[in-house]
C-alpha cells in the first residue's frame, strides 16, 4: 500500500485531483480535431505564447510543439538556490509540466551548462548569442527538429529588433533560416541516414506585437498584422477561457515568477505572414488557410479513389466520436471505426503520399488509441521502486491495472534504455504486471537533460507499454511513470562545507570537513596535505598558501564520486541534479572589517549570509521574530536578492529598518526587480527607483570596463582597497537592475557600460542618513561569490563595515 508520506505520493495525488476522468476524455477526443501542426520556438523555458498554443490545440485540435534553445540554466531563480546546471533542471521539469498544461510536446535545442547551446546570461544582441552557440550548430539543430517534427507552421515567439534579448533574436533569426534549409535535400545529407528526410514548413509567422515590458524594450515597430486570431468563448468542458489556460500553464514556471491573473483574458492575437501561401505579408482569414487541416482535407491528395474514401471515413467516424461525448460506449464505437478507416487508408494511399503526409496519419492514429484507451475506462499506473537505480543495482517497476472498464485484457511489455534489463516476475497479482529491474554494472547514466518530452506518453528512459483489444481493435498506448525514474549513481557524497575562504594573512592553514559517503577519500594539489577519516576529513596547507583556487576532488573505491542535489518543489515532480563532488579552497587577499555583526535577511534565493559566515564573520540569520525585536545589536543589515518580495515580514518591517539607518546602522540591499516589493518611495530609506526595462539597466559584459568614480569613499577604499584586480574573472555579468532615479543623498560610486553604450552609474550607491547609512547595489555579487570570485568577496567584506 502506498502510504501517504511515501516521496512523491502528495504530487501524485495533486495531478490526479486536477486531471478528472471527464476532462482528460474530452481532451483526447479534441486532439483528434485537426492534423494541422505549428511549432513555436524561443530560447529559454517560459518564452512559448502560452494562451495562443491553448487556443490552437485545445480550441482548434492542433498538434503543438514547443521548440526551446536552452535549459534557462542562466536565469533567476525566485523559489530557491538552484543556480546554473540544477536551475536547468528544475527549469527543465518545469517546461514539461507547462507542456503538460498545454497537451504540447518539447522539442530541445540545448543540451545543459555542458552543451556549447546553453543560457550562459543575458544578451544583448543576437550576433553575441549566436557567435558562442555556433550559428551553424543552432540551424542544424533546427533543420533536425523540423525534419523531425515536421511542422505545417513555425512561429518565433519573440522579433530580432534592438532592445530585444539576444538569445531570442538569434533564436528568432536561426528558426527562420532553418525553414528553406529543411526542405533543401543537399542541406544536411547526414540526416538522411537517420531516416529523415527534407520537409517543407508551409508557413512561418512573425509576432504582429512587440516585445517590450518591464524587461525588454523593442526598438522597431512590429510587422504589420496578416491574421487575426480571434479567440472566442472558452474551452467547452473546463469552462476556462483559452488565455487562462495558458496561464495555467505558465504557473509551473514558478522559478520565473510566472503565471499572471488577468480579469480580461486576452481573446486576440495578431501575427504577421513572413511566409506561406498567401505570400509574405499576404492577408489570411484564419491559421489553418492553405492547410490541410482534417482527414478529409487529405482526401483528394491520397492518389488513390479508396484512399480517399477511407480518409472521409474516418474524418465522418472521428466526427461522430466527438459528437457522442461524454457517452463511452458510442465514443469507442465510433473512434475504432476511424482507426480501422485510417488504417486502410495508409495501406491504399499512393508512395507519394505517404512521403508527405503518413507522419499526419501516424500522430492520428496514436491520437486516436489514446482516445479508445481513455473512452473504455482502463486505467493504468506506473510506478518504479527505487526511483533511481545505479549502475549494478536492482528494483521494481510495478504497472497497476487500476481500472478495466470495457476494454480486455491488457497486455504489458516494457521499453528500456542500455544496459537496464525488465524481466516480468511470476508473481504479480491479476491486475498488476511486476518486472524485475537489473541496471548492468556499466549502465550508462541517464541524461541530465533529456531532449524531448511528449505530451502524448512514453517520456523518461523507461516506458511501460500497454496493449488492449477495445471496441474490436487493439490499442497501443506508451506510459509515463507516476514518478521520474532515472539510473545515476550509486551514492551521493557530501563535503561540508564544500568549500572555504582562506585570507592569506590569516594564520589558520587547516579545515576540517565532514564527510558523508562511503569510503571518501580527496585528491589533494600541491602545497596541501588530506588525513582523516570514518566521516571526518583534515586539509592541512604545507607551505604558504599560493593565492587562487585550490580544487580537491573526491573519490571513493567505486571512483570519482558525485554530489546529488534533491530539487524538490511542489509544482514539479522530484528532480535531482548532480555534478561531480569536490572540495575548493579559495586563497585570497582579504582583511574582514573590525567589530562587524552583521544580521542577513535572505529570501531563499541566494547563499550570501553563508559565504559571509565563511569569509569568518559574526551572521545571525534573522527571522520574523528577529525583525520585530531589537535591531541596534547589529551594525550591519544585508538584505538579499529578491527578499522584499518574497519575505511579508521584512515588508512589514521597513519602517524599523529606516529607523536603524537613522541612529546609525548600515542597511545594505542586494539586488531586486521592481516586482519584489520594491515601491521606490516606501522601501529604501529615501526614493531609490529600479531601472526599467531591465535591458536598459544592466551591464551583460562579465568583462566590462569598471570605473571608480569614488576610489577614497569608505566602502571602496577599506578594509580592502578595490584596484582593478577586483573586477577580473567575473562570470556571466557585472549586474542587472540598476539604480536609476535616486535621492540626491545617494552617491554613485561605479559606473560601467557594454561596449558602445553610454556608462551606467547605479550598479553601486550609497547615503549617509542621519546617523547610518544605506547602500544599494545591483552587482550580481551573489552569483559571483558562489563562483569564489576573489573581488566579489573582498568588495562584500567593505559593503557590510558599520556605516561611517
């Protein structure tokens, strides 16, 4: 019996309660209302127009595809600390469960931070963007998912015009020089031998809006309207409107904040004809113009007389099936006749046909098992004990006949990825199938990043199979599991800390760590020596330290060793990241300022107050509690990223936090967007407003030239004296966010620029007020200190001296 604490048992029962019987059946019948397909690509997870792909499969039946460049592995993240290759994780799952929303498949282009098609930050240009994926690398990726998927229409969700992210112009820019190249047969002769062959997209659409808002701000205007997509009324049996659905969907992009409520949903959208039929920017009444969009419609081009009476037989059957909702037993009736007519009529139709069209007839028919399986009532689940198996290991994998309905007896078989073996155990009981699951002791990892997902079943590396006569005709439906499954390592280690901040003139020239793991033993570098054991292990340096970071890379008697991060949040199955478990040590020029006692309000969403407790400082992590009592016993005040946002009780303390600044304290605010609480008259002690459109306001050139516009001023100069040698070896950008309209008290003390923009002055200011003072910074110095930049933690130490 599964008990309720069982991992992942709450998540199963909340997808369960929100998928009833009734509206999954109408869903799989709606499918079956074109065979018509558009493609919507962008560069990161929540680009896809969500309301519009709602319309489009849910109102008009069409196949959906969502086709994204990156994993979002550079973004934010406003749920936790998962940061680069774990963000891409979560921000994978989270794409398959907006996908989930929308009945849309993912299709995608990158592969993880590894992958040279990565989020490595933001751009401002798409010629950047597309110099370091590889603009030939990201085409032929396209041409491959075009070929692929073989979509009628593609449809870039974002314009490449000035003020736009660079990602999504080159994402925009690529999809559509993709489009002539997949029908091009000289184009990518290796695809063929992977059975692909040149496919033509019918018609490609530009957004006829711009992208602008709070992030972004367009330059050009957008290209004139060519259609018009009305959306009326709202989906039949859930009663929500289209646009609503979609933002359904975007909920589960929670680590983006995403998921909006709108009293007026939007019922219309405009796009503009690049390409198609019509000609480039010719008018067209509805999306589907020019398409065959039905069965029927395919009929006069199946070159055979019986063909073509087949295909309007099935279209008439498939027609009927939705007509008999909600009623069973007409529903199957009706749906095994279309299957039956469709399947003669792939048989009948001419080679030519089938060239261009069997992948319409192939998805149908797909469709249309689904549709038997659900209309019969058999229900199945799927589940496999342990969820992660390492190489050598064994379990469980358990298919649960739950339900029969009509349909008869199911047959169960079990796909598996190399080196997993699934033997049917003898055992199982009448309305379950058991297999025997054995991973081979060189058992390939399953991929961090899987590369596709499918809304119609059969996701993850292994995939139960289900077969059952249903109305006369045998089914055929591909499962997914209730929880992920995935084959990764044996064991987890875990260094703690796994990584320290040694100043070189400190006399301290030993750690310990623990150890969690079997048998852990370090690969120390030169100039250090490792001792210890049974969980407890002694770095000692043997000589001075060399300044620069030190790696120690941990291993036990099965090898490298790996570190695996749990991602656990409720709007997403479990998850887990992993990376290859190491001990860094950075050796620094770094003097901490006397007398700190610093308190840190953290929003979850970065790891400051740890790294200033390594830099060896007196932090107290404060609570609700801490806010609403004495605050003089601390001279310094961190606020981290995002934290007014996502902590009530800081904004209810900002008046206190204005009167600590007043008799002397030091309030200092990392970086946050205008949506986290910020009210630039309300939450700085005096008007401190936040740049928008955040293009405007940030500086994505890790390496730009830093200018100190106060070198004497009391945070620049001391306890470390900021030089040149701080800004170097930044990652991915200098800061994002920056001050823009500001009280005179303020004081800017850096200014920077991209390459041939004017210099920004609010990455760094700060004012003296009454007795303290309150500094404000949009540096990105929390991504930088969990890089162990060296200038981002001598920079931090001067930020948290008590005010002068």
């Amino acid at each position: 019996m599964t008990s309720a604490y069982e991992p992942g048992a709450r998540e199963r029962l909340a997808r369960d309660r929100a998928d009833p019987a009734i509206l999954r059946l109408h869903r799989r019948l709606s499918r079956l209302g074109s065979v018509a397909s558009l493609m919507n690509t962008g560069a990161h997870p929540d680009d896809e127009q969500s309301g519009l792909l709602a319309f489009l499969r849910y109102g008009l039946g069409m196949r959906i595809a969502i086709a994204c460049s990156t994993r979002g592995e550079g973004g934010q993240n406003a749920l936790g600390p998962e940061r680069v290759g774990a963000l891409g994780v979560l921000r994978t799952r989270e794409m398959e469960e907006a996908a989930r929303e929308l009945d849309a498949d993912v299709v995608w282009l990158g592969h993880g931070p590894g992958d040279p098609v990565h989020d490595f930050g933001f751009s401002k240009n798409g010629e950047d963007t597309l110099a370091r994926w590889g603009e030939e690398r990201i085409v032929e990726r396209l041409v491959r998912a075009y070929r692929q998927w073989r979509p009628d229409i593609v449809l870039p969700t974002f314009l490449d015009v000035p003020g736009q992210h660079g990602h999504h112009r080159a994402m925009t820019r690529a999809a559509l020089a993709a489009i002539p190249l997949a029908a091009d047969a000289d184009a990518y002769p290796e695809h063929a031998l992977e059975g692909l062959a040149p496919w033509r997209v019918a018609k490609a659409y530009l957004p006829a809006w711009s992208g602008g808002g709070d992030t972004y701000d367009d330059e050009t205007p957008p290209p004139a309207e060519t259609l018009a997509i009305a959306i009326p009324g709202r989906e039949p049996i859930s009663g929500a409107d289209y646009d609503r659905i979609g933002e359904y969907s975007r909920f589960y992009h929670a680590s983006q904040g995403m998921g909006a409520w709108r009293e007026t949903p939007r019922r219309a959208f405009a796009l503009h004809l690049v390409d198609g039929p019509a000609g480039p920017g010719g008018r067209e009444a509805r999306v589907l113009d020019g398409l065959p969009a039905t069965l029927a419609d395919l009929a006069p081009l199946a070159g055979s007389d019986a063909a073509a009476r087949d295909l309007v037989a099935a279209q008439y059957a498939v027609d009927a099936a939705r007509a008999a909702f909600p009623h069973r037993g007409r529903i199957v009736e009706a749906l095994a006749a279309a299957a039956d007519a469709l399947d003669r009529a792939g048989t009948g139709a001419d080679a030519g046909f089938r060239a261009l069209h069997s992948h319409r007839l192939v998805c149908t028919a797909r469709a249309l098992d689904a549709a038997l399986v659900e209309a019969s009532g058999l229900v199945v689940r799927a589940r496999a004990r342990p969820s992660r198996l390492a190489p050598g290991e064994g379990g469980t994998l358990l298919v649960h006949v739950a339900e029969r309905g009509t349909a008869g007896e199911p047959s169960v078989t079990v796909e598996t990825p190399p080196g997993l073996d699934a033997a049917r155990m003898d055992d199982a009981a009448d309305d379950a199938a058991r297999f025997a699951l054995a991973a081979a002791a060189d058992a390939p990892l399953s991929p961090l990043y899987p590369p596709a997902w499918n809304a119609i079943g059969g996701n993850g590396p292994l995939v139960p199979v289900v077969e059952a006569t249903i109305g006369g005709r045998r089914a055929r439906v591909r499962l997914d599991l209730d929880a992920p499954f995935a084959i990764g390592p044996a064991a987890s280690v875990a260094l703690s800390p796994d990584a320290v901040v040694a100043p070189l003139g400190a006399p301290r020239r030993a750690w310990t760590l623990a150890a969690e793991g079997p048998e852990i033993a370090l690969d120390a570098p030169g100039g250090f020596r490792v001792s210890g054991g049974e969980g407890r292990l002694r770095i000692e340096a043997t000589g001075d330290l060399a300044p620069g970071l030190h790696f120690f890379p941990a291993r036990t008697q099965a090898g490298p060793a790996w570190r695996l991060g749990p991602i656990r949040y409720p709007h997403i199955a479990a998850a887990e990241h992993r990376e290859p478990a190491l001990f860094r040590l950075l050796a620094l020029d770094l003097a901490l300022p006397e007398g700190a006692r610093i308190g840190y309000v953290g929003g979850g969403a970065d790891r400051v107050g740890t790294w200033l407790e390594r830099m060896g400082l007196d932090v107290v992590a404060l609570s609700a509690a801490d806010l609403a009592g004495d605050l003089s016993r601390f001279g310094t005040i961190v606020v981290g990223i995002f934290a007014f946002g996502l902590r009530p009780d800081l904004a209810a303390a900002t008046a206190r936090l204005h009167a600590f600044v007043e008799r002397g304290g030091h309030l200092v605010t990392l970086y946050h967007r205008p949506s986290d609480g910020w009210d630039p008259a309300a939450t700085p002690p005096r008007r401190l407003a936040i740049g928008s459109p955040s293009l405007r306001w940030r500086v994505t050139n890790p390496a730009a030239p830093v200018t100190v516009l106060a070198p004497d001023h009391p945070l620049l100069a001391g306890p470390n004296r900021i030089d040149p040698a701080d800004w170097e070896g930044w990652d991915k950008e200098r800061g994002l966010y920056f001050a823009a309209e500001r009280d005179p008290a303020y004081e800017p003390l850096l200014a920077m620029s991209d390459p041939g923009e004017a210099p920004l002055d609010g990455a760094l200011v700060s004012a003296r007020i009454g007795r303290g003072r309150h500094t404000h910074t949009s540096l990105v110095l929390h991504h930088q200190l969990d890089r162990l930049v060296p200038g981002a933690f001598r920079l931090m130490a001067n930020l948290v001296q008590p005010a002068s």
